[in-house]
C-alpha cells in the first residue's frame, strides 16, 4: 500500500541533544539505532518534546523544545567515536521558542489520561495525529513572536 501522506511525529529528547541536532541539522533516536527512524519520510513534521535538560538531570523541563520537517530520504550513519557510529535524519528546523507541555494537555488528544500525561512519551519517537501537530506547533510559533530567544535561530 502506497501511503503519501504527511505524518507527523514527537520525539522525546533531552534539551541538550535538541539543541546539538538544531545546530547540526539532524536528528537522532533509540540511542543511535535506525529503526524508528526509518519510519519517517521526508516531509514528515516533527516536534520535540524534552522532558529534562540533560539526561540523568534531576529537575524536570516538560517542555516542546523544537520543530521540525524531516529534509531526507533514508536514514544516514555517521562516526562519532570508535564503536559508535549513530544513524541520523536531516530536519530542517523552524525557528520557534519552547513552550511547557501541560497548558496543552487538554488539546492532545494522543494524551488518554492527564493523571499520566507522561507516559506517551516514553515512547521515545512516536505518531501524532495531524491536529496534535497543530496544536504543539501552533503554541510554539505564536510564543516565538513574542520572544527574543528563540530556537533554531542564527541570533543569540
């Protein structure tokens, strides 16, 4: 079955690996591995969804920290260190500003218990539905007319 669609995706990654595939125009996930990410087409809308700073970091973020539409055909490898050589997705990222997740919630309809919000997540890369997208998308890029900090930027 020959399915053209656009599908849309959330990813769960820390704010510093978003901010290092934002500034290399990449994305990662499963800890390098490709199967997921062979999932995506290129056009495909992707949001992000950091739930903390840094991995192993204590303090909770829970926020959308960027977005994105995935620029490739095919997952590419690349060499980061010996024994480890993670596979990739170009994104071509949109300049947009963080926005928390739980003023959302209520909208998301990939969300079936607010009591455990949390849990879709864990999923790490997972489908949206096209409205889910919206919404995530939309708050993101009317917090980034307001602000001077704004990810996906050139500016500081």
């Amino acid at each position: 079955m020959n399915d053209d669609r656009t599908r849309y995706w959330v990813s769960t990654i820390s704010l510093e690996h978003v901010l290092l595939g934002v500034e290399g125009g990449f994305t990662q996930a499963d800890h390098g591995r490709d199967t997921r990410l062979r999932r995506l087409r290129h056009g495909d809308g992707i949001a992000f969804y950091s739930p903390r700073t840094t991995i192993g970091a204590t303090r909770p973020l829970q926020q959308f920290t960027a977005l994105g539409v995935v620029a490739d055909d095919e997952p590419y490898r690349v060499e980061l260190r010996e024994g480890f050589q993670p596979w990739r997705r170009r994104v071509e990222f949109e300049p947009v500003v963080a926005v928390p997740v739980k003023p959302l919630l209520p909208v998301l309809g990939f969300i079936l218990d607010e009591e455990h919000w949390g849990l879709p997540f864990r999923r790490g890369l997972f489908e949206v539905p096209s409205a889910d997208f919206g919404a995530i998308a939309g708050a993101m890029r009317d917090a980034a007319d307001d602000s001077v900090r704004v990810i996906g930027s050139a500016s500081p």
